[in-house]
C-alpha cells in the first residue's frame, strides 16, 4: 500500500510571507526554501512544491491567512 508525507503551508496574506511549515504534523522551517522576509509568490512556491513531487490537495483560508495541504510518495 502507497504511504505518503503530507505538508501543511500556511501564508500570512497580508505580509505576503510563509508563517509555519509542517511535515507529518512535525514543525518544520527551511530557511532556504521559504524566507519569511520574503515577499511569496503563489505560483513559484507551488512550482518549487511541485518539482520537488508535492500534489496539492487541499487549500482554504480567510482574506488574511491561507493553509495549504500537499501530499507526495515516501
């Protein structure tokens, strides 16, 4: 049976920048992947996600936050 990661992303709307991170419920922060001082483009983060073999799966949120749930292969 396929076992699977899951990556939760949640986006401050209003600063533009990655808030929190997690991997199988494990918090997690690559600095080198997600600048918090950096303004996020939706789509280039979804590109990088995509190439590294995360599937979107699910999103929602509110005029101010987004959370974003990825999943992929282990």
């Amino acid at each position: 049976m396929q076992k699977w990661e899951y990556l939760r992303i949640v986006v401050n709307m209003d600063e533009r920048v990655v808030d929190d991170v997690t991997v199988n419920d494990v918090k997690v922060f690559d600095q080198s992947r997600f600048k918090k001082t950096k303004e996020v483009e939706l789509s280039d983060l979804f590109e990088k996600l995509g190439g590294e073999g995360w599937e979107l799966v699910n999103g929602w949120g509110s005029q101010s936050w987004e959370v974003f749930y990825f999943k992929r292969p282990k």
